[in-house]
C-alpha cells in the first residue's frame, strides 16, 4: 500500500523523506519515502484483534477462561502462519499483527518451518524456542525486575 501524503508544514516531498517531526512520528519513512501510515495501521489491526478476543471472552463468559482464549491465539497464529495467511497481515500491519498473542504463535510456526529446513525433524522442537527465545528472556526479565520494584500480590 503506497500511500503518498504532503506534509503541509514542512514540505515533506521536497525534504526527500525527512520532514517535521509529525511526519517522521506518523509516516513510516524508509529508503522509497513515504510507504504509508503505518503506527495508524498498527493500531487499528492490533486493536481488531483484541476485539476479537474480547468479543470471545464475552460471548463466552461461563464456559472459557482467559487461559483458553490465551492458548487459541497462540494456536490461531501457528495454524494461520502454517497456511501462509498470517505473513501477509504482519507485511500490511507490522507491529498491529506481531505484538499480540497470535503474533507469538506466528513466531513459533515460522521458527518451527526454518528449523526443519535447516536441520530435520530435530527443527521442529528447537525452532519455535530459538526463534521466540528473546522475546521470552525479555518477558522473564521485565517480570523479574517488576516484581523487586513493586510488591506483587500473593
């Protein structure tokens, strides 16, 4: 999606790709220019993603748990990612698609896919980890650190 927009308080255009600092903040700038809107994008998308996930809370209040739901968007993600339908969210939305739960699941699946190339059928218990592996040390660390500054709940 090419979107090409003026800026109207510093001629964007001209500036070759640098413009004022609203520009830089809600235009993804890059090499070609303007691609699009993409923080826009990310929002909207990761936002109808939570909707989902809030509709199937919802919806089904007595019979499914957070966990469940928590379990079918990683499972959604790989399922989606197997197919090759998840990818081109994560092209079109980038951060909206990636940064949830179905995201992570798109990580694993992809992880997964690479290792068995490379390596066989080992690939396919050691992919998904090595490929997730600093999103979860960073997600055990935060929580490490959180639970020393503030005291947690028993």
């Amino acid at each position: 999606m090419k979107l090409r927009l003026p800026c109207f308080s510093c001629n964007f255009r001209r500036l070759r790709g640098w413009g004022c600092a609203v520009c830089i903040l809600f235009y993804r700038v890059s090499e070609r220019g303007v691609d699009s809107l993409s923080f826009l994008i990310a929002f909207i998308v990761g936002g109808l993603i939570c909707v989902i996930g809030q509709l199937w809370m919802d919806l089904t209040r007595s019979s499914i748990t957070p966990a469940h739901i928590l379990v079918g968007f990683v499972t959604a993600g790989a399922i989606l990612s197997a197919f090759g339908l998840y990818q081109p969210l994560v092209d079109f939305a980038g951060a909206g698609a990636t940064i949830p739960l179905s995201g992570f699941g798109h990580t694993l699946a992809q992880g997964a896919i690479r290792a068995v190339q490379q390596k066989g059928l080992l690939g396919a218990f050691t992919g998904g980890v090595e490929a997730t592996a600093v999103g979860i040390a960073t997600a055990v660390i935060f929580g490490y650190v959180t639970a020393v500054l503030f005291n947690p709940r028993s």
